[in-house]
C-alpha cells in the first residue's frame, strides 16, 4: 500500500516511490535526495539555422512557428535567436503546471520605451480582473527591473504573486529564473543564481491554467505588447519548482557547482593580479575587496604581500604576515548566505601551534547577534563557529594542521549540519543554528586589531548552496574529475602550480625565480601596464597622440606602438640588476626602422651604461646591450627577419658574457666584466624608446619581463615555448619525400631510397610493402620510417648551433651491429647504437665530451624504445625508457656543426654515407638544451598521461 497502512491515512503528496533489493549506501541515499527530474521543455537554440526550435526534454514541445524572422547569431552557449524588438517571437506550445520554474539566458539591447519585453510569455490579464491565467517573465515598459508574475487560484479566488529583480544592464548576459511553489504560495526570481526578489502568495493556490491562447511565446507577451529586443538562449521551463542550488546546476549548462564554465560560486577571489591592493571576485556577481598591509611585521607593503603570495597554490595567493595583515572582502546582497552555504579555501599555514590566541581564517559576524567565523585555534585545530554570533554551532577538526604546509578547507553549511572537509575528505560535523548577517568579510583577520594569521591564502569560494561530498572533491581539484600534470615542480620535484614555479622547468635543480618585473600587457583598457611581479613597476602609458594602444598580442593581448608612442616605468632598484640580468619580450615589427624595444640608459645617450634590448635596422635583426659605465658588450640576433611576425627576444648578461636568444636559439657570448653601471641613468625606464625619447618603436611589444639574474639556456627555451624541440620530425607523412619539422622552425627533412636494399622504394603506408612508409606504417606515435640497413636516409639542412643539446626518438631493431640513429655530418654529435657495444645506445660530443657513452642495457631485441641522448654543460647522460641508464661529466659547448646537415638513419663520414640504420624509427627531437629526467620522463610518456595505443594510430 502507499499512502494507507492499517489505517493511518496520509495527509498530503507522495512522489517517486521506489523499492530496492538492497541496502543502499549512505551515498546513493544522498543521490536519490540530490536527484530532480529533467524539464518539461528545453530549448537550447544550437539548431543554428532554419525556422524550429526542438524540445530536448523528449516531450515534444516544438516550436510551431517563427515570427518576424528572428535571426541566429552566437549564444551564451552555442547558438541563440536574436529578436528585433518589434515583431519577433517564436511560437511553442502551452505548458501548464501547478508549480513552475522558468528559465534561461537573456541579453538586452535596449530599455524599450513602448513595449514590455517578455523573454517568456504565458500570461491572460484583463484589466478588470476577471479572467487571468498563466505566467509570464518580462520587463516592464521602459524599464530595467525584471518581472516574474504568476496568476494563482484556489478554485474560486484568482490572485496574482509578482516578483521584481533589482535594475539590470543592457549588453549584458543574464540568467534569469523563475519560480513558484503551489504548496507554499512562494514565488523567487533568481537573477545568475543569486535571489533577487521573492513574494509569498497563499499556500495551496495553483497557478490558473493558460486556456484563452492556443500557445505560448518566446520572446513576446501578449501583455502590453511585449515584443524582446535582444537576444535570448536556453529556455527551460519545469513542472516544479528548482532549488537555487539546481538552478546554478542549469545556468552551468548542467555542470557540477565546482569547476563549472560560467561560475557558480557567488564569490571567487583567485588573487591572480600580482599588483595593487584590489582583490578581485571572479564570480558572475564581482565583489571585490581590498587589502590592508599594515607597518609592522614581516612585510609592511602590498607588494612584499603579492611577492611573498607568488608561491600559491593555484598561480599566485596573497601573503598575510600574522601580525597586522587582513582584506576587506565587503558585502552585497549576494553575500547574505541562506541556509544552504559553502566556504572553501587553500591555505599555506605558517601559524605555529600552541600560541596564545586563535587566529581567523574568514570573519563575517556581528558579535552576539549575526554571522560567522572560521579559524584555526592556538592549538591549529580547524573551526567554524556561530556561538559567538547568534546561534550556536561551534566544530572542531579531529587533527590540528601541520606548519609549512598547503591544505584545502571547506565548510559547508545544509539545514542545521555544519561539516568540516580538509583536503576533499569530510572531517568534522555538528548540528546548530545559524543566523544570516549583513556583516563585511574579512579574510585574515577581523576588522580591528585582533586575530591575525600567519599564512599564504589562495582561492577563497563562497557558494550560496552546500555542496555534496563529491563536489568539494571536485572544488579540492580545482574543479575537474582528474587533474594531470602540472605548471612544474618544486624544489623538492613535487608537482606545483603556483606562480612562483611557473618560470622553472620541471624537475630542474638550476636557481630559478620569478622575475622582478613582468608586464603581461593583458589590461586591454586604460593607461597603465601593470606589473604582475608583485613589485609595482606600473607601466604608465604616454598621454595624447604619444599613447600606443591595445591590440591582439602573442599571449592574451599587448600594445601597438606607431613610431611615436612609448610607456615609462619609474626607475628603481629592482630594474636595475647588477651582477647578472636576464630581459626578455615578445616583438612584432611593423618596420625595422632603428627602434629601441626597452631601454634603462641615461637621458643622454649613452651606451656604456645601462642595458638596452633593441631592434637593429641595418641587418633586420636585434641587439641586446649592457654597459659597465668603461664599455659595453652587445650580441646581435639572426638577421633578415620579417615584419608582422612574432619573435621571442631575450638578452642575457651573466656577469662576464652578454647574449641574445631570438626563439630560444641563442648566440655566442661577448664578453663583458661585471658589474653593470647605472650611474646617471634617467629617472624612468622605457618600454618602446631610448632613454633619450628618441628611437621609438613601430610595431608590438608583449609579456615584457626582467629577471635578476642570468636565465639559462634552457630556462629562456622554457620561457619560448615551455621547452618545445627546435627540431622534431613526427614521420606522420605516410607518403612522399618529405619529412615535415613539427616544431614550427621549418628544418624540412628529404628522405631518400634508392633502391638498392630491400626496400624498393619510399612508396606510401598503404601501398604495396618492401617500402620505407609501407613498412614503417605502424609507428610508435601513428606512423614512422622503415630503413632497410642499406641506402635510407632523412637528410636535414641547418645552420642552428646547438652548444646544449638533447637528442630523443623511438627505434625499433633487431640489428646489434654499428648504426646511427641520428647525427650532425661528422661535426657536432652522434647518436647510435652497437657497434663496439653491441646492441647498445651510445653519444658522442664533438667539442664539449669527446668519447663515447654507451648504455647498460641493449635495445636490438626487435621492440620499440624511446632512447634520449642529453647534454646541459655539465653531464652527459643516456636514457632509454624513460630511465638513466649511463652518465659523465662534461664541460663546455659542443661544436656548432657550422653548415653541415643533420641526418637521420644514417652516419656522414666526411661526405660519405656509412652506418645505415636497419630498423623503424619514429618522433625524432632535437632541444638545443639539456632536459631534466622529469622532462624526460614526461617525453617517454607523451605528456603528463597519454591516451592512445601503445603503437600505431588511434
């Protein structure tokens, strides 16, 4: 029976009743109550052509026509119909429920000033009251206040519950949803997720069918002649009334609260600026705060915050010093948390146990009355507490948190049930109340002079919902299911993604920090560049007809200079290193017409003093130069560049060598004794002209950065393309004589076959077989090269010299004797196998390690091997598998190869071809630096995980 068991009758509704054969977990219990049915109608408007709409519910809710032609353009998600305002709607069919939600994405062109715009129309109103039905969802005449009405009935009394958003913007997305309860006669209009306004009608009222229309409309209402101008995209409509919660699930395009593509935490503050005292949210809602850094204590300025914050969690975090140290987060009506919430945080914690008073996480109270506050006790014990603010919740974690170390901390907030989560995993939980406070936040601290806390803090969330254990899981990965991979690594070779390590190869025991200045040139508006350092070297943009502009730059934006234009940075110790510098920028040229890129000399000028990184016209090249206040050191790039091309420049001075990189290829050292001279420079440095205000650049400047000290060759290949190859010949081509360079430097290779083995040809991979690509076609990575021992060969034309190096490629072979893999005309390196190691992978170094280092173990056992040949400078070392299997010591910079070419399968022994390979080999690189093992590592794997047979194509 359901609903009557001896006798005792039930009073109200039943839904969904199910019966399983088993236990269920605790878990499937909290699914089943998480569960809600799917719409009664979706619209999604990704049909982008033609004249319907589809229902995606499954019910058939088609539109049935298209009124005033509507037009597709771009939506919030996929497509959208923009309407004109004055005769378009799309018809649908009529949807009548007891309970509705209505919903979706709206963006408005104008205030109409005649008609009342309906982003959905269901609504029957006479002016004499006597007959009124349905619902509607709509603006009013010339106004920016959204409107959610629904006429209700209890069978004999219509009455009408209408709702009012506060004021929105034209040009603007919104989500907007409605919705009403029959059972409680409430009414909410929820505008990107957030309670806007709410009214209560009489619990048990219905709303009143829709009978007098035959449909309903999508963009329009018959009400006032309420025609939408703008566009509008993914209407659904339920039969019930949506959670807040359900109703952030749908503006997510149906994402998990967490990692979600719009943003459903009605406060996010990431702390990624690097600059100034505003901190700003991220949500669809922004709030931003503002941090206070006070005169004593470990750090005394908002920089020495952001700089000491570089080390965060998920890029940069804020640094707070315990002493007097806190951000002002504020408050608006989004932040008036229900009793559905979640708060979530990463923290560094630095607070030593066993002080003599607590310290506060996140304060939002009015003592006694309303609020909050999160902590971390004397004792480093994780809390969250509302005893001391009108209700009288007060949870402990069951372990205290470890000094110098990151932690993710959650609490959430559902009915009564307050939980601790640390790290993804629930801790803690109790039952109280809790009363809503329109009190500030305050991150660190509360306010006053109490209660600081000692710690690095990143990624602070507010969701106006508790979230289920799976999506603070998801919240502690930073949003997704699986996280692979990272920026780098710390010190220690754990994976890291803060800001700090963003500049340091992973796995690379190399000294490595951030730069003192960085001008990412990503503000796209206004007139400063900010430095994302931390150190507050704004870039202050020329006024009047001298301003260069925002424009499309290499990464995210940059700025466009005339010839005319340029910035100025006030000069300080920071620009100014002494020992060592490293400067570097991303350059697009309009002209090569004499221009100076960056330029810290004296407003006279004068050479011998300062630096400069400029364009040189004579050769359509650049010039990096350092003086020591007696003379200056200069390198010149590659010449015969192009205009309206990007280029990677970097100037280095290591104390006794100045170079120049020009995408990660540098040159030879010029040398220069130490230190650089400043004396008398100007007052500010140039970005886009000399120091003199003259030599101003015509072109682009992007991701200006300076670093105190001398980058290594593999780190500025880091900075160029995260460590890409400069060569890397995929052999995917499956047909012809051509070898495509991957690596985008254009090192074409010709394969050549002539016959005279067993292969009889170069052929195709799906051609007839006794063919280098036939033979070859089942790769290890898709496709390679079969060579038959005896004539094949990949020739590759080169000036590049490579004083570091690492050679990688995967082979496959049965043969033990003398074989060459890969080498540089008999000038610059080899890399083999057999020979007088039989079977064996071996290097050799013209130059730099002039001998032979082989391999413990043999690869000539007929399976695929990834074999890596590396030099840094220091050590030369062979992996195969991924596994350092022999090592020396070296010194120096290998021969530069001059001209001669580089080949592949075969050896070039003063003009002639000897040593053929006899063998498949696949995903040939060559980096011009020495990998670490990580990247090693990581190369053998194909990135951090990788998706796809172990040979062959997919």
């Amino acid at each position: 029976y359901a609903g009557n068991g001896f006798d005792g009758y039930f009073n109200g509704s039943i839904d969904e009743v199910r019966i399983y054969n088993r236990a269920l977990s605790p878990k499937e219990v909290r699914d089943l109550y998480n569960w809600a049915p799917g719409p009664t109608a979706y619209w999604n408007f990704d049909e982008k052509t033609g004249t319907n709409l589809y229902d995606r519910s499954g019910n058939g809710n088609n539109s049935t026509a298209f009124t005033g032609s509507p037009a597709w353009v771009s939506g919030k998600y996929g497509g959208a119909l923009d309407f004109n305002g004055t005769t378009g709607n799309v018809t649908v069919p009529v949807i009548n429920s007891k309970s509705i939600t209505v919903e979706g994405w709206f963006y408005r062109d104008v205030l109409d000033t005649t008609n009342a715009d309906a982003i959905f129309g269901g609504w029957y109103w006479v002016s004499d009251g006597q007959l009124r039905q349905g619902y509607d969802l709509r603006f009013f005449i010339n106004q920016s206040t959204l409107n959610w009405i629904v006429e209700t009935t209890n069978g004999s009394t219509v009455s009408e519950v209408a709702v009012t958003s506060s004021a929105l913007n034209t040009g603007v997305w919104y989500h907007a949803a409605g919705t009403y309860d029959s059972t409680s006669g409430k009414s909410y209009l929820y505008i990107n997720g957030v309670l806007s306004g709410s009214a209560t009608g009489t619990a048990g009222n219905t709303i009143v069918p829709q009978t007098q229309y035959t449909d309903m409309r999508i963009g329009y209402s018959r009400v006032n002649n309420g025609y939408f101008d703008g566009k509008i995209d993914d209407v659904r409509i339920y039969n019930y009334p949506r959670t807040q919660k359900q109703i952030v699930e749908d503006m997510n395009a149906s994402h998990s609260a967490p990692g979600s593509p719009v943003g459903s935490a009605v406060g996010y503050w990431k702390f990624d600026e690097g600059y100034g005292s505003t901190t700003y949210d991220s949500s669809v809602n922004p709030l931003n705060g503002t941090l206070s850094i006070g005169a004593t204590g470990s750090q005394t300025t908002v920089a020495q915050a952001r700089t000491n914050g570089n080390a965060g969690k998920f890029n940069k975090g804020i640094s707070f010093d315990g002493t007097d140290d806190q951000l002002n987060m504020g408050y608006n009506s989004k932040l008036n948390l229900p009793n559905d919430f979640t708060l979530s945080f990463w923290v560094y914690n630095r607070k030593a146990s066993g002080t003599t008073e607590p310290k506060l996480l996140l304060y939002h109270e009015v003592y006694l009355t309303s609020g909050f506050r999160v902590w971390i006790n004397n004792n480093n014990y994780f809390q969250f507490m509302t005893n001391q603010s009108g209700g009288n919740i007060s949870i402990t974690s069951s372990a205290p948190l470890n000094q110098g170390q990151w932690y993710h901390l959650a609490v959430t907030y559902s009915g009564t049930t307050a939980t601790l989560y640390i790290n993804g995993k629930a801790n803690n939980s109790g039952t109280g109340t809790y009363v809503a406070s329109g009190a500030n936040y305050y991150l660190a601290g509360m306010g006053d002079s109490r209660y600081y806390y000692d710690a690095i803090v990143d990624e602070v969330k507010i969701y106006n919902s508790a979230l289920t254990e799976d999506e603070v899981k998801l919240d502690y990965n930073h949003g997704g299911a699986l996280v692979m991979g990272a920026t780098s690594t710390d010190s220690s070779g754990n994976p890291d993604n803060s800001s700090a390590r963003e500049y340091c190869i992973p796995g690379d025991t190399t000294s490595c920090s951030a730069p003192v200045a960085e001008w990412k040139m990503d503000e796209k508006t206004g007139t400063n560049a900010y430095d994302t350092s931390g150190n507050g070297n704004t870039a202050v943009l020329a006024p009047g007809s001298n301003q260069p502009t925002w424009s499309t730059g290499k990464i995210g934006s940059s700025l466009s200079f005339d010839g005319g234009d340029y910035t100025t940075i006030t000069n300080n110790s920071t620009l100014q290193p002494t020992s060592a510098i490293t400067v570097e920028a991303w350059v697009k040229m309009n002209s090569f017409t004499d221009s100076w890129l960056i330029s810290n000399q004296k407003s006279t000028y004068d050479a011998n003093f300062g630096y400069e990184l400029r364009e040189d016209t004579p050769t359509n090249g650049f010039l990096f130069r350092v003086g020591n206040g007696t003379t200056s050191s200069s390198r010149a790039s590659a010449t015969g560049l192009s205009t309206g091309v990007w280029y990677h420049v970097v100037g280095v001075f290591d104390g006794s060598n100045t170079f120049i990189y020009l995408n990660g290829v540098g040159s030879t050292g010029g040398a220069l004794t130490g230190p650089i001279d400043y004396t008398g420079v100007a007052s500010s440095m140039y970005i886009g002209q000399r120091s003199d205000n003259a030599f101003r650049t015509n072109g682009y400047i992007d991701n200006v950065r300076i670093f105190n000290y001398a980058r290594t060759p593999a780190q500025i290949a880091w900075d160029y393309n995260r460590g890409g190859p400069v060569g890397w010949w995929k052999m995917d081509e499956c047909q012809g004589t051509t070898a495509n360079d991957s690596s985008g430097n254009g090192n074409t290779g010709t394969i050549t076959e002539p016959g005279l083995g067993s292969n009889v040809g170069v052929g195709t991979c799906t051609g007839s077989s006794g063919t280098m690509w036939k033979d070859g076609a089942t790769g290890k990575f898709n496709s390679s090269l079969e060579f038959d021992g005896t004539d094949d060969r990949v020739s590759i034309p080169t000036s590049v010299s490579l004083p570091k190096i690492t050679v990688s490629a995967w082979i496959k072979t049965s043969t033990s004797t003398e074989q060459y893999i890969t080498e540089r005309s008999n000038s610059s390196y080899y890399f083999a196998t057999g020979g007088a190691a039989a079977g064996k992978v071996c290097f050799y170094l013209a130059g730099a390690s002039p001998s032979w280092l082989c391999s413990s173990n043999r690869v000539d056992d007929g399976s695929w091997h990834h074999v890596v040949g590396t030099y840094d400078g220091t050590n030369k070392i062979v992996y195969v598998d991924g596994k350092n299997v022999a090592s020396i010591g070296g010194s120096g910079d290998i021969s530069s190869g001059g001209s001669n070419a580089i080949n592949i399968g075969v050896r070039n022994n003063a003009g002639s071809y000897v040593n053929y390979f006899n063998g498949q080999i696949d995903d040939v690189k060559i980096y011009n630096y020495g990998m670490t093992p990580t990247q090693i590592k990581t190369l053998y794997n194909d990135g951090a995980v990788r998706f796809g047979p172990a040979t062959g194509s997919p």
